[in-house]
C-alpha cells in the first residue's frame, strides 16, 4: 500500500521550513543590530518586491499560454493607471474571458 507522504518529501519541506525561518530571523537580528542601514543595503531590501514578483510572474508568462501572456500585458498596463486591487480583478476577467473564448 502506498503512504500518503514519503519520508524525502517531509524531510525537504522541513528543510526548507526551517532554512526559510533561520534567513529571517538572521536577516531581522543582522538589520536590528546595525546603527543606520547603508544606501546599497537599502536600495537592495527595496528591490526584493520587484525581485519576488518577477520570480512568480516569468515562469507563467513563459509558460502559460497566449492567454495567460495577453492577460500579463492587460493588467501591466491597467496597473500603469489604477490600484493593485482593481488590476488583479480586470486581469482575472481578462483570462476567464480569454479561456472562454479560446476554450
């Protein structure tokens, strides 16, 4: 009979859990401990939205599809003019009308 988890798997997702904590609690005790954050450190800490963004959004531009890629260009260009909220629901209308349409 097959088991529901393997013992590899559980061992890689304790990995990762605990190696993930260890980075941020290092990263929060290394800033807290620092007088005045330098002008690099800071403009690197501001870039990692932007970074964790791209890392999500390339696989699926690359890999989704057209209507995916379509759906990525509306709401880039939607989100030049409104909010972030307002941007995600007119690009999830565009791709289940995209979907719909192409099927």
């Amino acid at each position: 009979m097959d088991t529901m988890f393997h013992v590899q798997t559980l061992l890689i997702i304790a990995a990762g859990a605990i190696a993930t904590y260890f980075t941020r609690v290092g990263g929060y005790i290394f800033i807290t401990r620092m007088k005045r954050i330098p002008p690099r450190a800071e403009a690197a800490l501001n870039a990692v939205p932007a970074a964790v963004l791209t890392t999500l959004v390339a696989p699926a531009a690359v890999t989704g599809g057209f209507d995916v890629s379509l759906t990525m260009a509306v709401a880039f260009l939607v989100g030049l003019r409104i909010a972030l909220l307002p941007m995600l629901a007119v690009g999830w209308i565009v791709v289940m009308i995209l979907r719909h349409v192409i099927g």
